[in-house]
C-alpha cells in the first residue's frame, strides 16, 4: 500500500450536518426539519435563481477563472480595489488556501476553542502547530491570544461572530487588539455572519485594510445569502496578500453557476434585509422560549444560538433526531447548537425541547 504524509494519519474527515434525507430514511418519517448548518431557512433571492437558470445553458464551458464580473460587482458593492479580492468554491476554500500559503511546517498558528473547526484542520495539512487558547464567557479571548504569540506565530483566526458560541468581539476590542499584533503576523477576520452582526458595535473590518497589510477578511454568500450549495465566499486584503494567495488557487475554483447567482444577490439587498429582519425576530423569540424553559443561552450576533441544555448535548441530539428534528451537538458538553429556521420551525424544537430538558 502507499503511505500518505505522515499527517494524513491523524486527521479527521469533516463531519457536517447530518442531510434530511439520512433522517428520514433512519428513523422512517415524511418531516424532518434541518436547523443544524446555519442556513437560510428563507431560501434565496429570487434573482439568484433566474440566474442559476440562466447559467444552466452553458455547463458545457469552463468558468471564468479570474470571476471578472463577480468581482467588478463585489468591488463596486464594496468600495475596495478589484485586486483586493480573491474568490474560493465557500470561505472555507479560501481557509486552506491561507494555510497553503503562509504556513510553513512547524509554524504556530493561534485561534480560540470552540471555534470553527476548519481553522485547525486547513493548518495540521501544513504541519502548522494549531495553538488552542479557550474562550471567555464563549466570547473570542483576545487577551489569551496576545500572550499566546511567540515569534513562531504565523496567523491568527478569528471568527467574529464567533461560531459555534455566536458572540462577537467589538470594534473597539477588535482595534486595540490588531494594534498589539506583531505586523508579520497574519490576522484572519471570519466574518462569515456579517450580514447578521452588522451595525451597533459590530466593527467594520474593511478601513483597517488602508493601515494594516497584514489582514484578511472573509465572507460568505452561504449564509445570510443562502447560497451554500452553490460554494462561493471571498476574501478582502492587501493586493499583495491576495496575489499570493491567488497562486495557489485552481483555476476554476467558482462554477459560473455561483458566480452568476452571487452577482444576482447582490443586487437583491432587500432579500439580505428581510433575512436579517426575520432571523432577529426569530431569535428573541427563542430567547424568550429559552428563559421560559430555564436553558441558558449564549448572546448571539448570528442566524444561529448555543444553549447549554444541562445533559449531554449527544443525547439532545439523538432524541430530537428521532422526532425529526437535526440540531447540532457542541463535542462533549451540555451545549447544542441551534440554527434559528423559521418561527414555525422553532416552534416544533421548543416544542420538543421541552420534554427533553
Ligand atoms: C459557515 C462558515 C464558514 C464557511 O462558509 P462557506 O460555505 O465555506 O463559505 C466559514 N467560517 C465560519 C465561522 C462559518 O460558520
């Protein structure tokens, strides 16, 4: 047999959210509700799908590669420069990209636990060392971070909102950290909920990029654009970090498909704005059902809530499971991770939720 790197061996295939389709075969049941994967329970723009429509005629031809139109719209939506962007099949294509690109075997690479696992996993494929530093109160320890840096450190992740907590670091906290980081240290702003967080304190990441060239932002149409089946996030940064990253990306890494749909969507910021709208409404209602029910909950900026259900959150799983209803279990604590879908579908968990807590 052929032998892989030698850390091949120790790492572990992703686990997403189990499908609908695997529920409902298991368990032998018609209505199975999925609030596991932090997707839009609103769909998408419907001038996202004429466009998919529109794209399905030409399956035949290769993308273009440079996302020419795709990035004349994003730079002109976004008031930044077309080499400032960098397009990957999700953000998370883009996370290993990072990784390819600047971390060198044995290089440190810092982020919080529990964070988005991917971090971890993009950095070990590089024989990075991956340096865990818990959060605080569920939030994003950035104090932790900065005593955590060596002169080994190469990046720093940081999902802000945090998933799977769904707390946020501020402006001001976020300001006073990338001040106190060392300017050959990568900073990686995940800002995959954005579109949920934005505004109050939330900070506006993009005017660092004047100051500092050692930033990244990333974003995503998965979420608040809900178009996750169709792989396309984009990164924000200096040109040179961009030209960089650029050399390792394929050359076809966007379907023409979600670059017709993610042009498309952004044109339709109404139906971003009624997402967002809803999902807020949503989610005070599920505080509300939490506080009722004694589940304490972490403060989230997102489209999705942690709650500590005060038993294994494994079991949770399982026995919602087998009412057909797929939430997410935080490793092995008492938390959970619930997407917040429709007010309907909130109904049917708490619902259910309550005779389990
Ligand atoms: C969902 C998510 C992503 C990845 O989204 P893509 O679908 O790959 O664009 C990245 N970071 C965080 C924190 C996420 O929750």
């Amino acid at each position: 047999m052929v032998s892989s790197r030698k850390i091949i061996n120790s790492l572990q295939p992703y686990v997403p959210g189990k499908p609908i389709e695997d529920v409902q075969r298991e368990y032998g049941l018609t209505e199975v509700i999925k609030i596991a994967s932090n997707e839009n329970p609103y769909g998408c723009s419907e001038l996202a799908k004429k466009a998919m429509m529109e794209a399905m005629s030409t399956p035949a031809l290769y993308p273009d590669g440079n996302a020419t139109l795709l990035k004349e719209a994003l730079s002109t939506y976004l008031k930044v420069n077309k080499d400032q962007l960098l397009f990957g099949a999700g953000s998370d294509e883009i996370l290993t990209m990072i990784a390819t690109v600047f971390v060198n075997p044995g290089d440190e690479v810092i982020s919080c636990t529990p964070s988005f696992p991917r971090y971890k996993s993009a950095v070990q494929l590089m024989d990075g060392k991956f340096v865990e530093v818990p959060t605080m109160d569920y939030t994003f320890d950035l104090e932790g971070i900065l005593k955590a840096i060596t002169d080994k450190t190469k990046i720093i992740f940081i999902a802000n909102p945090n998933n799977p907590t769904g707390t946020m670091i501020t402006k001001q906290q976020q300001l006073e950290f990338i001040k106190k980081v060392p300017s050959d240290v990568l900073i990686v702003l995940d800002e995959a909920y954005y579109e949920f967080a934005k505004d109050g304190d939330y900070p506006e990441s993009i005017p660092l990029l004047k100051e500092y060239d050692n930033i990244i932002i990333l974003r995503t149409f998965s979420k608040a654009y809900g178009l996750a089946s169709l792989r396309v996030g984009y990164a924000i940064s200096h040109p040179t970090i961009i030209d960089l990253i650029n050399r390792v990306r394929g050359p076809f890494n966007v379907t023409t498909m979600a670059q017709k749909a993610a042009i498309a969507a952004l044109k339709d910021q109404e139906f971003v704005n009624s997402t967002v709208k809803a999902n807020k409404k949503v989610r005070e209602y599920t505080y509300k059902k939490c506080e009722e029910l004694g589940i304490s909950y972490a403060d989230s900026h997102t489209n999705f809530v942690m709650m500590d259900v005060g038993k294994p959150g494994a079991e949770i799983f399982v026995e919602l499971q087998k009412k057909g209803i797929i939430i997410r279990p935080i490793g092995p604590t008492n938390l959970i991770r619930v997407t917040l879908g429709t007010m309907e579908q909130m109904e049917k968990f708490f619902a259910e939720i309550e005779k389990l807590v």
